[in-house]
C-alpha cells in the first residue's frame, strides 16, 4: 500500500499512477474530458467495510465526462444490506474553472 507522498502530481487517472490505500476497494475511475489526460476526470474510493464489491455498480446513464464546459459527473450506487441504496456523486466543474479564465469586456 502507498502513504500519501507530498511530491505526488497528476495521475493522469492511470490505475498505475494512483494511490492505493489498504482497507479500500480499488478505485473507480473515469477518464478526463480533456483530450490530453491532463487535469480532470473522476477517482472514487470505497471502504471494503462499507460494501461487498459485487454491491458497487457505476451508473453509466449518470455518468459523463465528453463535455469539458458542461463538467465531468460519476454516479455510483451501492447496494447493502436491508434493502438500503446509497448513491454517491462525484463531479468536476470546469465551467467554473474556464469562467475564471475567460476575458472579460
């Protein structure tokens, strides 16, 4: 397993690249809107206590990550015990990034 290393950069949401932390399921990833890999896309992490792995299912029609202004969205659910559903979402949002970026009149 990795600690947390002050130096670590972009990961390029390379599974190779990304931390692994003992106790977790091993990450979810979506890819980067960006065509370069660089900066962007999702990485989700979930405790191995929390659910069995066959529990996790990512939800592809709430998912996206082809439109940079529009953001980059992950959508889980997870299904446990007792009939309980949990959804987790994770998102990005460039359009405030580029909001920033963009010149003003």
């Amino acid at each position: 397993s990795s600690g947390i290393n002050a130096e670590y950069g972009e990961t390029n949401c390379n599974p190779a690249n990304l931390l692994v932390f003992e106790s977790f399921h091993p990450p979810l990833i979506q890819n980067p809107a960006r065509k370069s890999s660089k900066g962007g896309g999702l990485v989700t992490y979930i405790r191995e206590t929390f659910c069995e792995s066959t529990s996790i299912d990512i939800m592809k029609n709430f998912c996206a990550n082809s439109d940079l202004e529009a953001g980059e969205f992950q959508t889980i659910e997870i299904q446990r015990e007792q009939k309980k559903t949990y959804l987790f979402a994770t998102t990005t949002d460039h359009l405030v990034q580029t909001a920033h970026l963009s010149p003003t009149n």
